[in-house]
C-alpha cells in the first residue's frame, strides 16, 4: 500500500454506506458540500470504528480490515488498520507519517498544500458558496442518502473520492477509485463525535 493511495483517506473525513437501488435526484455541487459542512457543525474531534475493503487492480482476492480512525480540529487525523494489514497513519495538516509495525517501517512525506487537511477544514468551516479550487465536484440525492462524488483535476494517484452520508449527517463510507484501478471502501461505524480527544491520542507508538 503507497503513501499516494493513503493520503486521501483521512481528508475528508469521511466514509458512508449506499442505500438500496432508487432513483436519484438532481443535487448542485454547492449544495451538496454545504450538506456535509453542516453536518460537522459543532463537532470539533469524533472516532469510529472501520471496516476497509481494497481491491487492486493486479489481484482477484479482495483484502478486508479492521480498524479505528480518530480526527481532531483543525487538522489531524489518525487511522490504525489492526492484522492481518496492521498500520497507523497520523495526518497533521500536510505531513503524513505511515508505520507499518509488522515489517518495522517509518515513513513520512510533505504533501502539497491544496491537498492539506487543513485547507479542506477551513474550506467547510464557512458556508459554502463555490467550489474549491482544483476540484470537479458532483452531488445527489438517492432516497435518504447525499453522494458527494470529487475528482481532483491534476492527475495524480486518485481519480475520484465518493463520499455518502445520510439525511441525519451520518457519515457511512467513503469511496476511493485510483487510477491503476485500485477500489478502497471504508465503511465507519459506532461513530462518537466530540470525544473530547487530545494530543496524547494521536501517537503512532
């Protein structure tokens, strides 16, 4: 697993489950980031519980994990895959730092800054009236469920981020299409917002 196709994971946090087949209903871009702006109002720190799928392109058998994921304002977020897939991944703004304890492997590289966790923070601190810079974004509405579909226009590792939330702001999954044609999908559960968490819970020991 690349540090290109980690990085992603912790942005947006987050991250949401499908409804059942139903028709879709037209959703603007704005309107639809603005749903997911409000659905963070007032959450300052949450956790969850994870369940990650990945598929690469190369191979039939698909991998699954467990796993917890931590986010505190305005810029941090930690994510640990338990075994067989064993790694931690803490995110601080634009400095990401992998550990794979199995294999006793430290990483750690500087992101460019438009794909900073802060910006996409300060971005949904503030009503939305436009789009981000560097971003096609689409929106809609399948029953219950708002799908956020955004897709960096500088070609790198990602082609498009899903993210599904439901009508309440549930976060539910969070969908990662790359361009080798690696699929991610993490599934969050047992969601607890405003923990209370400091910095003593974001530690990769």
């Amino acid at each position: 697993m690349t540090l290109q196709k980690l990085f992603l994971i912790p942005i947006v946090a987050a991250l949401f489950s499908l409804a059942s087949p139903v028709s879709a209903s037209p959703l603007s871009a704005v309107e639809g980031l603005e749903f997911l702006r409000r659905a963070f109002v007032g959450v300052n720190d949450f956790t969850a519980e994870i369940t990650q799928e990945k598929q690469l392109s190369l191979m039939k058998k698909k991998m699954t994990a467990s796993g917890t994921v931590r986010f505190k304002k305005p810029d941090t977020f930690y994510m640990e895959l338990y075994s067989p897939y064993a790694s931690r991944i803490l995110l601080k703004d634009t400095t990401l730092t992998l550990k794979l304890p199995n294999e006793g492997v430290r990483q750690k590289i500087s992101l460019p800054r438009e794909q900073g966790l802060g910006r996409w923070i300060s971005f949904l601190d503030r009503p939305v009236k436009s789009l981000p810079d560097g971003f096609d974004v689409r929106a809609e509405k399948r029953g219950s469920t708002v799908i956020l579909e955004i897709a960096p226009r500088k070609k790198g590792a990602m082609r498009e981020i899903q993210l599904s939330l439901s009508q309440d702001g549930r976060l539910k999954r969070l969908v990662l299409e790359e361009n080798n044609r690696d699929r991610t999908v993490i599934t969050f559960h047992r969601m607890k917002k405003n923990a209370g968490l400091t910095e003593g819970d974001f530690r990769l020991e």
